[in-house]
C-alpha cells in the first residue's frame, strides 16, 4: 500500500512538473510555418557535390572545426533548395536542431524578433534536459517571454541552458537559417550577424548553424571577417557540374509535364540557365503543353536572347512571361493587382484581396483578381485556393516588378494605393463591424480567458475585415 501511495505521490509530482513546463514554454513568443518544407528539397541526383561538402563539415569532430557554415549566391542559385535538403539529411538522423526559414513575404511579422525563441523551443522539444533548463529560465523571469532583445534572447534561451547540461549532447547538432537576407532591412539583422558574427558565438563544439543569404554587403561584412565561419559561394561551383544539374532537373521535369524535346535541346537549355535553377523552373513551367501554343515556339523564344549574367537572365524570364500573360489583356488590370498585393501589409487570400478591391473608388478596380493571378502558378502561391494567402515563389520576382530599370513596363509603381487601401479598409469596417462580432457570452472575462477564442474569430471576422482593422492606418513597411 505504500508503495502504491509513493508511486501516486511521485505521478502527482510529475504530472505538475510537465504542465509547469507546458505552460512556461507555451508562453514563449515563436514563430510559425518556418520550418522544414520536404517538397523545396532539391530533385534527387542533383546537388551532391556541395550537399557532400556541408554534411562532411557536419559530421566533422575536429574541434577546430568552423561552428558556422555561411552559403551565400545569387538569387536564383538555389540556396533554399539546398538547406531544405539538408534539413531534411540530417532529420532522418536524428540530427536537425532547428530549421528556421525567413521569407521576404512575411515581414509584417517581425520574423527575426522569433529567431533564437524558435530555434531555442525546437532545441527543447529535442532534448527533455534543455526543455526543462528553458521552462525554467521562462518561469524565473516571465517578462523574457516576449521580450524583442535580440541578444537577451541568444543568452537566456540559448547558450546559458545549453551551458546547463550534465554531460554533451550525443551527436552534433544543425540549426539552418534559410535566407537570412529576407529577414527585411539590414537593422532587422544588424543584431542577429553581430551575435553570429562574435568569436565562436560562444557556441558548444557540437553545434552546427548552416546560415544561407544572398552575399549582400551587411551580411558579407560580418561573415567573411569571421575565423569561426566556413564561407561557400554558390557562384564558385564549377559550372560543369551545376550544368550537368541543370540538365537533369529539366530532363526530369519536362518529361513529367508531357514535354517532348531532344538531349541537344536539353543540353541547350540548361547552358542558357548560366547556373540558375530558378531560370530553369520558369523555363519548364514556360514549355509545358497548353493550349493553342506550340512547345517548338516558346524553346525559340526564351533562347533566343544572348547571353547575360544572372539578374538579366531572371528578368528577361520574367519579361518573356508577362507579355506572354498580357498578351490580349489589358496591362493596367495587371499592374492594379499587383499593386494591390505589393502594397499590402500583409499577404492576402484571393478572397480578402476581392473583397477589399471592390471598396476601390475606381469602378475600373472592381473586377476579380482571378483574372490575372489565375495565370500566375508560376510566380505566386495562392493563385488556385482562394483562401491561401498570395505569395511569391521567390523573392526575386517582386524585386524584379519594384526597379523600373529592370521590369520596363511592368513596373509597379506605389501610384495612389495607399490611398485605396486606407478607403477601402474604412469602408470594410463600416459594413462589417458589429456589438460582439464573436458572439462571447459575457464581457467580464480576459481574452486569455476566453474558451477557444482563436476558432470564435477565425469564424466570425473575415480575413478582409481582420486586415482593415489592424491596417487602415498603417502605411506599408
């Protein structure tokens, strides 16, 4: 009987201990959706020079061993395809610490404020002993929870449990930053590269960060001046290989888009692409099979250009693209939605973006986005689900539409939208706000407190409403 009663005694304690830590870290403000995304990973076969080069760097035990692996290349080079792959290597490991992308789309959300509190709770939920360490520095301090110093969160919810643990992790661990130079301006990093950028970040031996950006001057100047970081350029791969790469993944590709061409067309292509996979995606989505058009046409059109270095290849892909998307359709409703989309604070779904356009004081506005991003699959996500937010499937793209010296015509401009977007937003909140819009049986209670709150306003206030009311007064980032 007192064996059952000490063993009750110690369940109790627990049981108490566990939802003393739950409640702790679930405290902790991190980020989400940044994580490991399978079908980003580069197509099998291809990339195993460098990807060899990363994990051998990895799996090195030599202590003097560079703690940081800097990746760094043009826009289009495929760096997040490569630390996808990675991500995903070392995941089947057991190895993968954390994997934390930034995304140019999402700067709305101050993504790099959740850097180290994400990384530290995918760091937790991996090992029971930091888990307890960091649920305990939160309960010690609760004011840390959602605190914007960046280095205080380095020092509290990284090095200091780490450095609490009896004994060594048991195997090296990975941390992956994806693109770090869309984390949005360079003082949104400004603290993030001093604290990678210091001598061995003070980090144990067996951690591992890979860390991939395009080599843009802020990040540049604090890496390569770094003993402890281990820089590879992308743009030095031998261009044989990243041919041969090149070759397979469009091979690959057309075959299963019902593409018909030859090894020489192929080879043709993929010397064209100068070592940009991107290229080489926009260039297979350009060839598929559709309707009225003829495959042999659109090869004559996008190889027909000469030969430019990276950026001017992209932008006459994307040249090549739009006119063909205009063609036979008024330029003006292309630049309307685009502007529309770029100059939003956040991303919006097909929905919440027709909803706010049809409060534009233009009547010419009023017409569905539908009718030019339904021909956008290849550019943006969001074009088929109306309710996903429309995003670019790569940053470069917008950086194409914004510079007037690179798109011509297709530049987008800011125009009066700011306008439209503040009108239209009123004009959302005067038709759509009401007296307890969720329905909430009584006001006497906080919003902590509120049961199931989140799914009551996911419900009851539209995407369109919800953006009009945080944003109506906020000019765009």
């Amino acid at each position: 009987m007192q064996d059952l009663r000490d063993r009750a005694v110690l369940n109790v304690q627990v049981g108490v201990q566990q939802i003393r830590e739950d409640l702790s870290l679930d405290s902790l403000v991190c980020a989400g959706q940044v994580g490991l995304i399978k079908g980003k990973k580069c197509l099998d076969g291809t990339r195993a020079e460098i990807l060899n080069e990363i994990l051998d760097w990895i799996n090195n035990t030599d202590p003097a061993t560079p703690p940081i692996f800097w990746l760094h290349g043009q826009a289009g080079r495929g760096k997040s395809a490569i630390a996808h792959t990675i991500a995903s290597q070392v995941q089947n490991l057991g190895m993968l610490g954390s994997c934390f992308c930034f995304n140019r789309a999402r700067h709305h959300e101050g993504l790099h404020v959740k850097l180290f509190t994400t990384i530290a709770r995918h760091l937790a939920d991996r090992d029971l002993r930091l888990r307890q360490s960091l649920a305990e520095v939160i309960a010690n301090d609760y004011s840390l929870r959602d605190t914007a110093d960046i280095a205080e969160q380095w020092q509290k919810f990284i090095l200091e449990p780490l450095s609490q643990l009896e004994g060594p992790l048991s195997r090296n661990v990975v941390i992956i930053i994806d693109a770090l130079d869309e984390s949005g301006a360079e003082a949104t990093r400004q603290d993030i590269l001093g604290i990678l950028a210091a001598h061995d970040a003070q980090l144990p031996a067996n951690i591992r960060i890979v860390l991939t950006s395009r080599p843009i001057m802020d990040i540049r100047q604090a890496l390569l001046a770094s003993q402890h970081v281990q820089a590879r350029s992308l743009d030095d791969i031998e261009a044989e290989s990243v041919t041969r790469d090149i070759t397979h993944y469009i091979s690959t590709t057309l075959k299963k888009l019902g593409a018909a061409f030859s090894d020489k067309d192929l080879e043709r292509l993929a010397a064209k692409s100068n070592g940009l996979f991107e290229w080489a995606r926009l260039a297979c989505d350009f060839l598929r099979p559709r309707f009225g058009v003829e495959p042999e046409d659109c090869f004559r059109e996008i190889t027909s250009h000469a030969a430019g270095d990276a950026s001017t290849l992209l932008d006459e892909m994307y040249t090549t693209f739009l006119k063909d998307l205009t063609k036979g359709s008024s330029l003006n409703k292309f630049r309307s939605v685009m502007r529309q989309i770029l100059w939003s604070n956040e991303p919006l779904s097909i929905s919440a973006l027709d909803s706010m356009r049809c409060k534009f004081t233009r009547e010419d506005d009023h017409f569905s986005v539908r009718v030019i991003l339904g021909y956008m699959a290849s550019f943006l996500t969001g074009t088929i689900d109306p309710f996903i937010p429309v995003r670019p499937l790569h940053a470069s793209f917008y950086d194409f539409l914004l510079d007037k010296t690179r798109s011509g015509e297709f530049f987008i401009d800011e125009a009066d939208v700011q306008h439209e977007l503040a009108l239209a937003s009123l004009c959302v909140m005067q038709d759509g706000l009401r007296f307890n819009i969720c329905g909430l049986e009584t006001s006497y209670l906080r919003n902590s407190a509120v049961a199931d709150l989140a799914t009551k306003i996911e419900k009851k206030i539209p995407l369109h409403l919800l953006y009009s009311c945080r944003f109506w007064a906020t000019p765009p980032l």
